[in-house]
C-alpha cells in the first residue's frame, strides 16, 4: 500500500498567525506508514493548467492511480473561497520501477502524472464530501464504481449521492435518482423510488405482468410503466413554479385554481386535466415518507425526514364577485378536496368554481411507489466498503452543533423471491410459502388477482407464516372456485423488492376449488341414519300392533261363535220373531222362563200325587236329579276341553303369523 496526504490551507494561515491564507498544492507520500515522508510534488506550480492548490478535498487510490475530487481553495488576490468540482487522476509506477536502483526515487510520480480528467463534473462544486471506490464484482457487472456523497458549498449542505465508472468519457449520474433505467430491466424497480423533491415526471402507473391463458409467464417481466402526466401538463405547472412532488403538495389556492382554468377574468389559461389525482397522489406520498423519530430516540437526524410542512390557513369566509347564492369559499380549501353538499364556490376574485364531488382512489399507485430515503445533508463524514457495501457513518450536518452519529449502508441489489410450497391446481389445498435469495428479506407482499381484477391489495406475510388463501371459500364469504393469479415479492431490510416476474418463480396460476364441507355432510348422514332408524322402529310398532288388533278380533269372533254353537239346544224354546231368531240375551232369559215354569208345573202335581206316589215319585226324582247332574257335567267338560283346544289352536296360528313377521320375538303367553 502506497499512502499519500495530501496537504492543505484552506481557512487556515500557512505562515504566522498575522499572515496571509493560501492554499497549497504540493504532495507528499509515505511508504512506512508515515514514519518518513518524501515531496512527490512542489509546490506552487507556474503552469495555468496545472493542479490547483486545494483543501478539504477527498483522495482516493485506485490499483494503481491516485484520484483527486474536488475541495475548495482560497487565492489572496480574489479574497474568497472557491469551490471545486474537478476531478485529477495521479499515475502512481510500481516497484521495481528500475533496474540497480539504489533508491526509489525513479518510482515516485512526476509532473506528466498529473492528468484532470474534467473540469466540471455533473455533481455541484463542493468540499467535505466523502468518495468511496468499489472494485469490481458481480455486483457491478465486474466495473469499476466510485461514490461520491454529500460536501457543501458557501450556499447549502448537500445530502445526493453520485456514482462514475472511472471512464472519462462516461458522465458521473445521480444514484437512484438519474438509473439509466432503460437497458437494464433489473434497475428498472428503481423508477418507483419517490421522495419529496423528486419531479413530478417520476409520478407513474405500474401494472403487473399477466399471465397467458395457458397459466405461463416463463420470461421475467417487469412492469408496465405508463406516465401519469405528460410532458404538456408538466410545462404548464412548471411555468407557475409547480415542479416537484413537494411543490404540488404546497402550492396555494390560487396557484391550484389556475391549473384547473380558473384565473381572473380577462385572462387566458391551460388547464390540466387530472391535476386533482395528482395533487392526491403528492399529499399520499407526502404522508407515506413522512417519518418522526421517538422523543427517546438515542440517534439524532441522520435519517433525512422530507416531511414537508403545510401551513394551516385560519378558518374564515369571504364572498367574491360571483352569485350571492353561492356559498363562500372558507380560506381552508385547497381547491380540489370535495365540500360535503357543495357543488360551486364563490372565489374571491374568481368568482364560481367547480367544487369536485369525490376523491380519487390511489391506493393502487401509492403501493407500487415507494419512498427514497438517503443520508441527512452532511458533510466531513466518513465512509469504506465493507462487505460488498458502501458504509456512511457520522458528519457535521446544517449546523455545526449538530454532529451526526448514524451509519447507512446502500444496497442496490433487488431480492428474488421464489415459491416453495403451493396448492395444487383444481383442489381445495390452500397453504403458500415463500423464500428468497438473500439471507436477510424474510418479508414479503402478495397480491391476488382474478380475471385481471384485485382481490386483494399488495399484503405482508413473512417466510415463518405463508399464505393462507381458505377465505377463498365462497362459504366463508369469499369469491368462491375460479381462477387465481399470486405475485409475490422479497422485501429487503434497505426496501427492495423484486423487480421481475414469473411463473418460473414467484408468480403461480390455480384454479380453486372449495374444500368439501366434511362436517356438514356428516351431520346429514348421521341425520339421515336417525331417521331411518325411528321410521323402521316406528313401523315396525305399528306393525305389530295391526296384528295384535288382528288377532283380538279373531279371538272375539271365534269367542261368540263358540258362545252361539253352546247356546243352539235352548234355541227352539226361544222366541222367532218375524225376523228371526232373537239375539243371546232374550234367548237366555227365554230359556230360563221356560224351566221355571216347567219346575213351578213339576213341583205342582207332585203336590197333588204326593200322598199317593210319595215313595215311587221320590225315588223317580232322585234318579232323574242325578241324571241331571251327571249330563250337565259331562257337557262342561266338553265345553272346557273344546275351548282349551280352541285356545291352543289360537295360540299357535298367532305364533306361527308372528313367527314370519318377527322371527326373534317372543310371545307373550
């Protein structure tokens, strides 16, 4: 390593403390670590072309060139300070820079080594600056990149950030800012970095990359960019000082109005057509980029907070020279936001103008724009590369009691998130995770469209918790099977995001199809079953009951037809009226009025011949009692064991019905 300091003056006295500032332009280097120091170049060179004596200005060892950026110098003759945005290279020979040299004088750089590569860099003159070189990677497309960032002027503090290829006939460009975004699809995302003082040509619509029908998107796309205004309406806002972002937002009431075509009368004026959607993406942007630090916080103003102060006009009203029937306009309108109720509005000076109904929806384009956030405005502040990074730490900010004390660290490089697990097509699986090609982005937003329609906005999810598209269920209020569309994008922690898509990657085509209603189904089934159960229980109750009645009437019918055949002998002393036979009950009794009168005879001529027949009528009585009695048991006899073998027959035909219908019934005796 070759380490050179380069010496300067710069508001400081290069003599006594009474003499006069000038600012040196002689070199020195050390090869032992600053131990020894050997004049590399004299100072106070003649030549008009010559290095100019500086300060303040940065130095930074290229291989084997010494390169040289700007700084300021003070000339005694001028009285003033000036600022610098040279850029000088110094050839610096290697070692052995000669054969049988005893010293290394032949290796130090002469006059010819000194080259100015330009004299007037893209970048504004400046001194404290901070200059970093990044030697070639993969990262850079294996090119050189020197970053220059920040340094100030007698005017401002400057916070932008500048990259060179170290090629002099390539020009230094702005970081992020000014991206050649048109050769390189990968830088492309970096069109959607927005901050406060960016132009409002950097406003645009962003559309994803569809899918074909045939669910294929193999080639990574980007997306389709489409301006929001054209270049005409950006002339006329630039022509009443409305430039950037910021302008919009704070531009005054008139100021508005008159893009929107009204100004006092006699006066011609171009209006533009969507200056409202405009003026609200501005105020989302505003309020999107916008960050506050906690009151607690140990770091200070390092990270730069463009938010951007809009002063609250007092409440109040005054007519103009419109319809007094009009409403006033109140002095805290801004010309576009609509008035609950309110059609037209009497402007001072204007007289009516259009109050707009409704405001406009950009949810879309703020969430496909992003902020850009750099270091706070700064100078003197120090920076290497470390670890495939630039590194910005500390500096001295707009005042000099304000000493920064944060580090930044800038990352170009767009994560790339791919799908690890997906649901298959045409199937009710609903679970996704994702994974990305850097170690730190484990956050990611999804969208999900359908038919080319949103059904969602861009949402977070992280690696750990996937996707879980269920509510895709129509039973759960969601749209129900169809086709679906996921994109999915890496965040990183400097806020990049895939700038790419396709199906080969993180971009997946399914048709849906709802899960079926396990529980539901069970429950019917097991519904079903129940019923089934009760109605075969039911009818076979009811079965059994019809042919129980069944057999109770048979058993009756056989009892009175047993009863009627019993009573038949006593039949022919009944009475037959005209219409037959009379029923049980008057035979019965008929019956018994019959052998009462034939014992009331009997017992009456045995009265009258009892004296003369009294033992043969004894005796004839006797045998004729017993024969009696002897025939009536006999027949109650036959009349049992009829109607016990009834009772059996009975019996078994009601078994053997039940016996077909009821094979593992009982009988009941």
């Amino acid at each position: 390593f070759i380490n050179v300091k380069q010496a300067f003056c710069a508001n400081r006295s290069c003599g006594p403390a009474d003499g006069y500032k000038l600012a040196m332009d002689d070199a020195w280097m050390s090869s032992d670590g600053g131990v020894t120091w050997i004049q590399i170049k004299e100072a106070f060179g003649n030549s008009s072309d010559a290095f100019i004596g500086r300060g303040n200005h940065k130095v930074v060892v290229v291989e084997d060139r010494l390169m040289i950026f700007g700084g300021e110098t003070f000339n005694p003759v001028a009285r003033h300070t000036t600022y610098l945005n040279d850029v000088w290279q110094v050839s610096l020979p290697t070692e052995p820079c000669c054969e049988g040299c005893v010293t290394n004088v032949s290796c130090l750089p002469n006059d010819s080594d000194w080259n100015m590569l330009t004299s007037n860099a893209e970048w504004y003159e400046r001194s404290g600056h901070t200059v970093v070189f990044e030697p070639p990677s993969s990262n850079n497309a294996f090119r050189h990149r020197v970053y220059l960032m920040g340094g100030k002027n007698a005017s401002s503090i400057f916070s932008d950030v500048w990259t060179w290829s170290l090629d002099p006939d390539e020009e230094w460009i702005n970081d992020i800012v000014q991206l050649d975004t048109t050769n390189s699809s990968e830088n492309q995302a970096n069109d959607a970095f927005v901050s406060v003082a960016s132009p409002l040509s950097k406003l645009k619509r962003f559309h994803l990359p569809l899918v074909g029908i045939d669910g294929q998107l193999s080639k990574f796309t980007n997306h389709a960019r489409h301006s929001i205004v054209d270049q005409s309406d950006l002339d006329v806002m630039e022509s009443v000082g409305v430039r950037t972002v910021g302008d919009l937002v704070s531009a005054d009431l008139y100021t508005i109005l008159k893009l929107r075509g009204f100004d006092y009368p006699g006066r011609t004026v171009t209006a533009v057509p969507n200056l409202c959607l405009l003026r609200e993406i501005a105020i989302s942007l505003v309020k999107k980029c916008s960050v506050t630090a906690p009151t607690n916080s140990r770091v200070d103003d390092g990270w730069k907070t463009e938010k951007l102060q809009i002063e609250s006009v007092p409440k109040s009203s005054f007519c103009g020279v419109g319809d007094d029937t009009k409403p006033c306009e109140r002095g805290d309108w801004d010309g576009c936001s609509p008035i609950p109720d309110v059609s037209v509005v009497d402007v001072f000076g204007l007289g009516d103008v259009d109050v707009p109904q409704g405001l406009h929806n950009v949810s879309s384009i703020i969430q496909e724009t992003f902020c850009l956030q750099v270091p706070a405005s700064r100078y003197v502040g120090a920076a290497e590369f470390i670890d495939s990074k630039v590194v910005v730490m500390g500096g001295v900010g707009h005042d000099d009691m304000i000493l920064h004390r944060d580090s930044w660290t800038r990352d170009e490089k767009n994560p790339k998130a791919v799908i690890t697990t997906k649901p298959r097509s045409r199937s009710p699986q609903f679970q996704f995770y994702f994974d990305s090609n850097e170690a730190g982005a484990h956050v990611f937003e999804y969208k999900i469209m359908r038919d080319e329609t949103d059904i969602t906005p861009w949402l977070i999810t992280t690696k750990q918790r996937g996707v879980n598209v269920a509510w895709l269920d129509n039973k759960k209020g969601g749209p129900g099977r169809g086709w679906y569309t996921l994109y999915v994008r890496a965040v990183d922690p400097a806020g990049n995001r895939d700038a790419l898509f396709s199906t080969q990657a993180n971009v997946y085509r399914w048709y849906y199809v709802p899960p079926i209603p396990y529980g539901v189904v069970s429950g019917c089934i097991v519904t079903a079953l129940l019923l089934i159960v009760a109605v075969y229980f039911e009818h076979r109750r009811r079965k059994r009951r019809a042919i129980i009645r069944k057999f109770e009437l048979r058993r009756l019918r056989r009892k009175f037809k047993l009863k009627s055949e019993n009573d038949t002998p006593f039949a022919s002393t009944g009475h037959i009226g005209r219409d037959g036979p009379s029923s049980n009950s008057h035979q019965s009794s008929s019956r018994r009025r019959h052998h009462s009168r034939r014992e009331e005879r009997s017992n009456h001529e045995g009265s009258h011949s009892r004296s003369r027949h009294s033992h043969s009528h004894r005796s004839k009585s006797r045998s004729t009692g017993h024969a009696r009695t002897e025939s009536h048991v006999r027949r109650r006899k036959r009349r049992s064991a009829r109607e016990e073998e009834e009772r059996l027959a009975r019996r078994r035909e009601r078994d053997k019905y039940l016996g077909e219908y009821y094979p593992n019934m009982s009988t009941r005796r």
